[in-house]
C-alpha cells in the first residue's frame, strides 16, 4: 500500500512554500532547485506556483485527492518537511479539496458530527 500523502497532496496545492534562499541549490549546501523558486523578500524565496490566491506548488506532479507526488521530494525545503500526516496544516488542506480529515497515521478520523 502507497502512503497516504502519494495519492492526495493538498498541501501542495494549499498553502504558500516560502523558505531561506540558502536552501536553494544557487547557494552551496542547498537542495531546492532554484529554476523552481521565486523571490519573496532579500532572504525569502517561495515554490513557484504557491505565492498566489490558490496557490499550486510547480514541483507538484498529478492530481490533488488522487494520485499526486512531489517531483523533488528528496531535495524538498524545510517548509515542506515540516508538514507532517494528519497535523493541523494536513488537515486543513485537505478539507479545503473536499477530503476527510486523517490522523498520524493516515487513516480517516471519526466524524465529530456522527
């Protein structure tokens, strides 16, 4: 069974990626493609895509809710990397594409309502 986050990525399609500019690879030691980010401030940089009103991450591959991965997952930023299964911050993108809120693990929380 795949995880839970390679078939929905909400996050990516939900939220502004802004980041230190050191963690793009223009400056040694960084990871995230610079082609794939925008600057935000002198030292904020932003995925391209996720600085707008509906914001849609460029590395973001596939569909939100259905089979959706990061393109540069291995070398994602920090932001990315701290957005963890079932958090907060998962939840609220994934109620924002019609999706049932899950815990830590991935599985479908009760409905409070129920």
């Amino acid at each position: 069974m795949s995880h839970v986050c390679m078939s929905c990525g909400a996050c990516c399609a939900s939220f502004r990626v802004s980041f230190y500019f050191g963690e793009s690879d223009a400056v040694p030691g960084g990871t995230v493609p610079n082609a794939l980010v925008e600057p935000v401030t002198p030292f904020l940089v932003a995925m391209r895509g996720t600085n707008q009103p509906q914001p849609h991450c460029t590395a973001l591959q596939g569909r939100v809710g259905e089979a959706a991965s990061c393109g540069i997952y291995e070398l994602r930023a920090s932001t990315c990397r701290e957005v963890d299964v079932g958090d907060e911050r998962c939840n609220t993108a994934r109620a924002r594409y019609g999706l049932p809120a899950i815990d830590e693990h991935g599985v479908p929380t009760p409905d409070a309502c129920a």
